[in-house]
C-alpha cells in the first residue's frame, strides 16, 4: 500500500508492507522506515550513500516497500531526469543497494513508483513540452535490479506515468493531461 498527502507547504509518501512503514518526506530530503518486531524501531535515510542526493532532488518524492526492499523515488535529481534508489533490509538495518535511473531528460524518472511481487515499476511523466512520458519495470535478476521492460502510452497521452499502481500481476498507469 502507497499513497502521498499534500498540503499548503509540504508532501509525505506513505508505504506499507508486512511489518514495515516508510515515510518520505521530499522537502527535507529524508526517509524515515519503522520496522516492527515487537516494538517499532525506525532508521532515517539521507540520501545514502553521502553525496548521490542534493538539495532539490526531492529523494522520498514516492517510496515504497516489498519483501524486504525500498525503493525511494528522487524526481529531480541530475535537473529534472531523476532516479530511484534501491534499499535492501540487512541485519536489521536499510542498507542502499542500487541506484536505477532512466535514460532521458527532463523525465522526472522516480516520481512514481508501485511494487509487485519480485518487481517495481517507475514513473517518469516526463516535464517536457510534447513528451508523453513513460513507466519502467525492473525485476530483481540475481542480486540486481534489472529493466525489464519500458511500457509508453498507445495514444497521445502527456504524463504518462504520473501514477503507477502494481500487483502481482498487473500495472495500472495514470496520465494526467491526456490529450
């Protein structure tokens, strides 16, 4: 289960899963994660490792969780193209595992994301005049995130992406500004 609350000055995203809670709070670049195992512990993340976010790549934008992996969606990062960094819960703690990234400007890749069984799926809506946009899949391949597929809209649609929903066998897409 994922979902994002907005108000006036500030977006939370929400994931759920087993005993595992994220929430990502994009305007100050954070992510908190609280466990269950009897009481709730909880880990920030940072941009970890140091140095793969900065101010302004909105890192925790979307988050979600699935049989031990986070996956924590950065819209703005590198000026708009975006990325999405993989988590993995080790010992008892989230320890950053991969970095997945789209392959074209300003496509805000990591402004959505859904998880499936063994899969997530990545917006990238794309901010470009007269881009559709795209959703990307990865499927965890040996110990790595690997692209399985990336799907585009059939027709004109602008922001393809904008909202992704998965589950063990089917992805919904939303498209805000379809034309």
């Amino acid at each position: 289960m994922a979902f994002r609350i907005r108000n006036a000055n500030s977006t939370i995203s929400v994931s759920a899963y087993d005993r595992d809670v994220a929430f990502g709070l994009p305007d100050s670049q954070r992510v908190l994660v609280f466990h269950w195992n009897g009481t709730y512990t909880h880990q920030t993340l940072e941009g970890v490792p140091a140095g793969l976010v900065s101010t302004g790549d909105r890192f925790g934008h979307s988050v979600n969780l699935h049989g031990g992996y986070l996956l924590v969606g950065a819209p703005e990062r590198g000026g708009g193209n975006g990325a999405a960094f993989m988590y993995k819960y080790v010992d008892g703690t989230w320890v950053y595992d991969q970095t997945l990234t789209g392959g074209t400007d300003d496509e805000n890749f990591g402004k959505a994301i859904a998880a499936g069984t063994s899969m997530f799926a990545v917006g990238a809506p794309s901010t470009v005049s007269g881009a559709t946009g795209t959703v990307q899949v990865f499927k965890l391949n040996q110990n790595e995130w690997a692209l399985v597929q990336p799907i585009g809209p059939a027709a004109n649609y602008n922001s393809f992406g904008e909202a992704v929903a998965m589950s063990d066998d089917a992805l919904v897409v939303g498209s805000c500004n379809a034309t």
